[in-house]
C-alpha cells in the first residue's frame, strides 16, 4: 500500500482541537520567532474570528505546512503562511495557496508578503498593490489578486 502523503485539513477556530490550536502555533512559533527571530504576533485575535479559516497539510498529527483566510469585508485575505523546514521544497504552501484560490479566488484576495517572496506569489496571480513596508523587522509588500 502506498503512503498517501500529508493530508489536507480546513477548519473555522471553534471547530479545532486543543491539540490542534497547538499544532498551529507550534508551527507559526518555530518559523516566525524561532527561525526568522522576529516578534511576530502570534495570536492576534484573527485567529478565532468566526469567518477566519484555517488551512493545513499534516502528517501523523504534525503540521507540516499552514495558512489562514480572514474575512475582510469586500475582500479576504491570506495570511501566517508557514512552512515546517522538514516539509519544505514539497509544494505544500503552494497547495494551500491553490486551495484557497479554489475556494476564495472569485473574489479579491490580499496579502502581505515577505518581500524576498514577491514573485512566489506573483505566481498564482497577486500583483504589489503599494510601497514596501517593514514588520518585525522584515521587509514586506502589500499584495492583491483581483478576480478573474
């Protein structure tokens, strides 16, 4: 029998596990403040707004890669994109973000991306939607894709 690999998982805050909510974190910690050694707000509240929903790739209850969709009115946006480093250079944030497009791209989509990822998102259509600005210390630019 052949593994079938990570499996996707999408859930709003309210219908995620204790352990679940750890995971995600756990994540989002090792690659923002562990790895980038930045201050990043982790629990901003967005997380748990009833609209937001969170996107996952796991592997026997690991997270490998994770993205969040807030709602932002006449707009969603994609956010606390991350990437485990053992699951890197598998395509999976790239699936996430394909994902999301399938469920959210008929309307207008935004992000703010680190800036030396500009042109991975150029990708699946985003476009710099203004001037340049610094988060935590990391350079970043607003982005948007209109619908189709």
């Amino acid at each position: 029998m052949t593994d079938p690999g990570p499996k996707l998982r999408r859930a709003a805050f309210a219908d995620l596990t204790p352990f679940e909510v750890y995971r995600l974190c756990r994540l989002r910690v090792d690659v923002f403040v562990v790895e980038q050694e930045c201050a990043y707000p982790e629990l901003d509240g967005r997380d748990v707004e009833p609209a937001t929903e969170h996107l996952w790739f796991e592997d026997d209850a690991e997270v490998l890669a994770t993205i969040r969709v807030l709602d932002d009115g006449s707009t969603r946006a994609i956010g606390r994109v991350a990437t485990a480093a053992t699951a890197r250079g598998r395509g999976l944030a790239a699936r996430l973000i394909e994902t999301a497009l399938e469920s959210y791209g008929g309307g207008t989509l935004t992000l703010g991306a680190q800036a030396h990822l500009e042109g991975w998102y150029e990708r699946f259509g985003f476009r710099r939607s203004g001037p340049g600005y610094d988060e935590d210390g990391i350079p970043h630019v607003p982005m948007r894709r209109e619908p189709a």
